[in-house]
C-alpha cells in the first residue's frame, strides 16, 4: 500500500559534452601528418515521460539527483566520442515541473505532453582537425565540450485522485479504504493520523473504477495554518469529489452534523472553490445505532443535506451496508463531471541556460624563443578583422584579450613586463597599466 506523495523537490543535470582532442597523424612514410582529433560525445538529455501506470510521486520523496551521462572525449584518428545516454525519468500523468527557485512552469506532464526534453545535453567539443588554417597547420587545441546544465525542480501533481475521503481522525475512513479499495492501511483507535494521504483502487463491476485517497485528518483552524492545514487542503484541492465520513454513532461523543461544518468551512475558508466539488456522505458506524438506517440521526442528516444537493448514506464498515450503493454512485458522478483539465503555459526555458562554449585557445610558453604564444581560431579571425594601427582598434582588441581570459593566463604563466606576446605574425610588448591596474599589451611591429 503506497503511501501517497503529490509534491517531491528534486535535483537534476544532463550530461556534459565530450572534449575534442588533439592528436596527429603519426604514420610511416608520413612524418609530418596533419591534426587528426575527434570530437567529443554529445552529453545525455534529461527527460520527463508519463508513465501511466503510476499515480504517485512517492519515487522522489526523498529527493535525490538524477544525472543523465556525459558525452566521451574525441579520439585521435578522427574518432568521435560515444554520446552519453538520456536519462529518462518518469512521472505520472497530470505532473507540473517547475524550476524550484522562481516557482515557474517548466513544463506540465498533461493531455498529449507525454514526453518533455526539461535539460539538452552538451555539445561535444570539435577536435583539433577542425582548426587547420593555411597558417597553423597543426594546431594544438581543442574545443571543450559544453558543460552539463543543473537544475532544482519541484514536482507537483494537479490530480491526486478521483475522490478524496475527509472526516476527523477516528471515524472510520481508514477502514473503509480497506474494505472498499486495493489499499492496507494501518487500522487502530488512534486519536492522531498519518500525514500523507493514503491511496486506493476501487474496483467495480460493470461500472467504471476509481481511485481514493484516505486525505488525513483536518483540524479546526487548518485553513490558517494550524498543524499541516495547508498541507491537507492541498490534497483535498487535488481530487474530483470528496466524501465526507462522519460517525453517525457518536462513539466517541462527536457530532456529526458539527464535524460536517466544521469541515466544510474550513475548506471554504481555504479555497471556496473547493466547496464547489461534488460529495457525498458516508453516515457511518449504523451497526452501533439501535434502529440501523432508521435511526433519528439518518433521517436528520438526509434532511439537512439531500436538498442541498448532497446525497447522504448511511453505512457500515463492519457489516458492509451501503457501501456498494455508495461506491456506485460516486462512479456515476465522476463520470459525469465534465472537469476540462487545465494544462499550465511554459514560463521557464532551461534552453536560456545554455552557454556557447567559446572557441578553444592556448597559451604556452616558447622555451627555445623564449616568448609566449597564444593561439586559437578565434584570435586568429578577431586578429584579422581588427586594425590594430587605431587607438580604438587596439583598445577593442586589449579588451577581448581580457575577457576571454588570455590576460590572466599570462600572469598565471609568470609573464613580466617588457616579455613578448607572439599571435600569428604579431608581436606584443607586455606590460601592465599602474592607472587602471589592468594588464594591457602593447604592439611591438614585427619585421
């Protein structure tokens, strides 16, 4: 017997993108071969599925994380990465994915949204055969794949059930789920309840099932927030209809017509659309009362209720009267509810939260020349579009060396003042600025 979990907060990752490799061709006859590395796997996509045959987030209860794999490394001799798996998780129908943090619709699990890619998996890096120019014929970088995206999600079921059993602790809800359902609760004369609502198949013949859950015991003052109020109402919110169970023996000295309103008040207090639902009430415990389903109380309640529009039967979970009347007519009203399901608009695009990996680069130190070389295809391309003879050129270009990071590297490097920068022809005097504090690189022309 599951117990029944309707929100669950999770976190989630794809996979992240192979690197690209650096290799050469290393053949006899061919002393001098050409780049020859691979790209990188694509990294596996994270992926929510409907799975029909569940109704419960009680996988997630626990939270946890779910990464999907990273895409492999290229390899030399052309060869590309594996891609990673997908890692698909599956959820039942009727789950709203939402980022955890701004609360906001990812995606809703509804009608014909069967399957949603929530996170793409990462680009591979390109190899370094991919960056052979008529000048650099063998360069020594590769692209990294893109890295993986992260993400906290909230899972929220809309639908917990068809119908929804309400009543105060102790009046027989959970031993009418046993008799009338699939479900095994846990049945003793507490005076406290479970915290999550239980759940229930009914079978029925000839007419159409249904699911049930026992929702836990309401309280007075639940609709502000005493005990788990909100909580419980949050799961009443969730179902079709509800049926209201109320000890018509007063065994424990309750009344049932108070226990009724008081229900019902909280739950208009709460959200007065919830009253709205249709219900039914279970009178139940008539085996206790001295003229059964003749008794005063069932006549009382009928006659408050029935013309409000809210049928009253009068039951017992010990001998089974009227309950299979009830079950019937609850199958016959949720069949006639005409509930259009309200699927929620995307609000959330994980796609945002990607970030184009930036061409690969090098910076290394030249022993022999005793100089620092950096190289890559987009210093090579930001070099030939830039008129390094303008004062705005030049600062245009400083800038970009900053901001991707060569400049740092450099420093990382121990580079000095007065040392030369060599990119593709050129040649820089490195020096840093004492006004802004900032390294900047001066152009020294190369003969």
């Amino acid at each position: 017997m599951p117990v029944f979990v309707d929100k669950a907060r999770i976190f989630i990752a794809s996979g992240k993108g192979g690197d690209g490799h650096i290799s050469f061709r290393r053949e006899k006859y061919v002393p001098n071969g050409g780049p020859d590395g691979g790209d990188g796997g694509k990294g596996g996509d994270i992926i929510f599925k409907v799975d029909e045959g569940i109704n419960t987030l009680s996988d997630f209860h626990y939270g946890g994380k779910y990464k999907a794999e990273a895409g492999g490394d290229g390899y030399k001799k052309r060869m590309h990465g594996k891609n990673g798996a997908d890692l698909i998780i599956k959820v039942p129908e009727g789950t709203v994915i939402k980022e955890a943090e701004t609360g906001k619709v990812i995606a809703d699990m509804s009608l014909d949204n069967k399957e949603v890619v929530v996170l793409k998996g990462g680009r591979g890096g390109n190899g370094n055969m991919h960056y052979a120019t008529s000048t650099m014929q063998a360069p020594k970088y590769a692209q990294p794949g893109q890295p993986a995206l992260e993400l906290e999600v909230l899972l929220e079921l809309k639908v917990i059930a068809d119908v929804g059993l309400v009543g105060f602790p102790n009046v027989g809800k959970s031993t009418f789920l046993s008799k009338v359902s699939n479900a095994k609760p846990k049945i003793a004369n507490y005076h406290f309840t479970t915290l999550s609502p239980m759940l229930g198949v009914v079978d029925l013949k000839d007419a159409k099932g249904f699911v049930v859950a026992d929702i836990p015991g309401l309280i007075e003052g639940a609709s502000e927030g005493a005990g788990l109020g909100h909580e419980f109402l949050r799961h009443i919110e969730r179902t079709r209809m509800m049926i209201h169970i109320v000890d018509a023996a007063s065994t424990e000295g309750r009344d049932p017509f108070e226990d009724i309103e008081a229900i019902n008040n909280e739950l208009k207090n709460y959200n007065a659309d919830i009253t709205k639902k249709p219900q039914v009430i279970a009178a139940n415990k008539i085996d206790m009362l001295p003229d059964g389903e003749d008794s005063e109380i069932i006549k009382k309640l009928r006659e408050k209720y029935e013309p409000l529009g809210v049928k009253v039967f009068a039951t017992s979970t010990l001998t089974g009267k009227g309950i299979q009347e009830l079950l019937y007519y609850v199958s016959r009203t949720i069949s006639e509810i005409n509930d259009k399901p309200i699927v929620f608009e995307q609000e959330f695009f994980p796609d945002t939260m990607i970030k184009t990996a930036e061409d690969a680069y090098t910076v290394e130190y030249d022993e022999a020349a005793k100089e620092y070389v950096v190289e890559g295809p987009k210093i090579e391309k930001m070099l030939g579009y830039t008129n390094l003879d303008s004062e705005k050129g030049f600062a245009f270009f400083q800038k970009f060396m900053a901001d991707n990071g060569i400049l740092d590297e450099l420093e990382a490097l121990n580079i000095q003042e007065g040392d030369t920068v060599r990119m593709y022809g050129f040649s820089f005097e490195y020096y840093r600025n004492a006004d802004t504090a900032t390294e900047v690189v001066e152009e020294d022309e190369e003969e």
